[in-house]
C-alpha cells in the first residue's frame, strides 16, 4: 500500500487544486491560502478564468485536475453560480472516488454553512435552477452537480466563521496537507547524489541544539536545489519532533522573531 501511495505522490504534477469561486474569494481568503500552501513548498494549482473555453474541462485544467493529490474546495455565497466550479467539483469527486484513497477533499465553507451545499436551502439550490433555465443545460449535468454537492457535504470540513482570524484556519489547513503529503515529502531526496554531505554542513550550522535564531542564505545553485537542501535537512529534524505540525509551528516563531528582528534593523537605519 505504501509503494502505491508514493507512486501516485510521484505523479502528481500539482500536489493541491484550488476549486473556488473567483468574484467570491479570488482576491482573499483563496490568495492568502494560495501563497501560504506555495510557501511551504507545495505545488498548487489555482484556476484562472483564462483556462475556461468551451463547454467540457480539457487541456491545462483536465490535466490539473487529473494530477492533484489533494483537493481543496472553498464553497462560498455564489460559488453554485458558476457552472465551472460545479463542473469541477462533479470531475474532483469522481476522480476521487477511482484514486483507492490516493487523493482526498478538504471542503472548505466561506461565508455559507454545510446544509447550504447540500441544498437543504435554497441558496445553492435556486442558483443551480437558474443556471439550468439560462444555459439550458442538460438534466443529467445538473443531477451530477446535485450529487456532487451533496457526497462532498458528507465529508468533515471547515466552516469559516468558527474561526476568529483566517490566518489560524489556513494555518491549520497547511498543517493538514502536510500531514497528508508527507510520503512524498520524505521521498524526495532519497536517492539524490551527493546530497549527504551538504545536508551534514547545513545541519552544522543550524546547530538546533544551541538555542537562538540562525539564519542561512544559500545561493550560487539553481532554484529547485536551492529548495530541496532545506527540506532534506528538516527531514532529519522530523524523528525528534512530536508531529509535522509541531515543526511548522517552530518554524513560524523563528519566522515572527526574524520579522521582529528586521523591523527593528529598519527602524534604527531610519534614525
């Protein structure tokens, strides 16, 4: 089972899909989950409205779609206004159901709650009426919106105002792909040669046992390389920490007191 998991990891050209109305959450909540997933070395793929042409979902997006490992529906007000988010959702769900537990849904409820998606009001469901009577659309593509709808409800989400910052929910949710990531994270610098001895150098200077804040630069190889050595030496970290979670909470305070510490930089070159 694991072979199989980590084989379809290694297939997977985005790791997370974004399925979001754009008016809704484009310029908001979707971009701040966007950049803080992207800042954890995460491949994601976010829909542009660029890549809807025609009538079917093909090419770049099929392709995407298809790919992911992890999906991430955002429902919000008029997100069963868009016959593409719909369509989407419809082609996340079967891929889903196919993937033998490769690939997961983490539903996400923005500004809307569970019973609205799955329509036991009329918001969702009056928005689906009135696309069908627009674009006069066949009855058996809207039963699988409506079914599609109502399976992804059945799955445990979060509804965002329980939360009292976004910043603490996307937090959480970056935690969680992490988590569900982590075979493919730990599989990516297993055979790379000569790796080690840069790893050991790294480590050294971190020297995590010390105490303090150090801060690294490393430069003069190509971007991708550049990413990977720091991952390969937070993977010798893991065994001594109690979950991936507890990691990222780690990094994050380091990150807080190097913001302090570069305000204060400023604030006293200002003088």
């Amino acid at each position: 089972m694991e072979s199989s998991e980590a084989e379809a990891s290694s297939e997977c050209e985005h790791q997370v899909f974004l399925n979001f109305r754009g008016p809704d959450t484009r310029n908001n909540f979707t971009d701040f989950l966007y950049h803080s997933l992207a800042d954890t070395g995460i491949h994601v793929f976010r829909d542009s409205e660029n890549l809807h042409v025609g009538e079917r979902i093909n090419g770049a997006l099929q392709r995407a779609i298809d790919n992911s490992r992890i999906y991430i529906p955002i429902f919000s007000p008029t997100y069963a206004s868009s016959k593409w988010c719909l369509r989407e959702l419809t082609q996340i769900m079967e891929n889903t159901s196919k993937s033998n537990g490769n690939k997961e849904i983490l539903p996400i409820f923005f500004d809307v709650e569970p019973k609205d998606v799955k329509m036991k009001t009329q918001l969702y469901r009056d928005a689906i009426l009135i696309l069908q009577g627009e674009d006069n659309l066949s009855i058996e593509e809207v039963d699988s919106w409506r079914k599609a709808l109502t399976e992804v409800d059945a799955i445990k989400g979060w509804e965002v105002k329980k939360w009292d910052s976004w910043a603490k929910l996307i937090k959480l949710v970056v935690e969680e792909v992490v988590v569900k990531l982590k075979i493919k994270q730990k599989s990516v610098t297993e055979h790379l040669i000569g790796i080690n001895d840069r790893v050991i150098e790294v480590i050294n200077l971190l020297d995590i046992h010390s105490g303090g804040v150090r801060l690294i630069q490393i430069h003069g190889m190509g971007v991708s390389v550049k990413r990977l050595l720091p991952r390969s030496c937070s993977m010798n970290f893991l065994p001594t920490l109690e979950s991936v979670a507890a990691s990222l909470k780690m990094f994050e305070k380091i990150r807080q007191e190097l913001m302090v510490w570069l305000n204060c930089k400023r604030n006293y070159c200002l003088k």
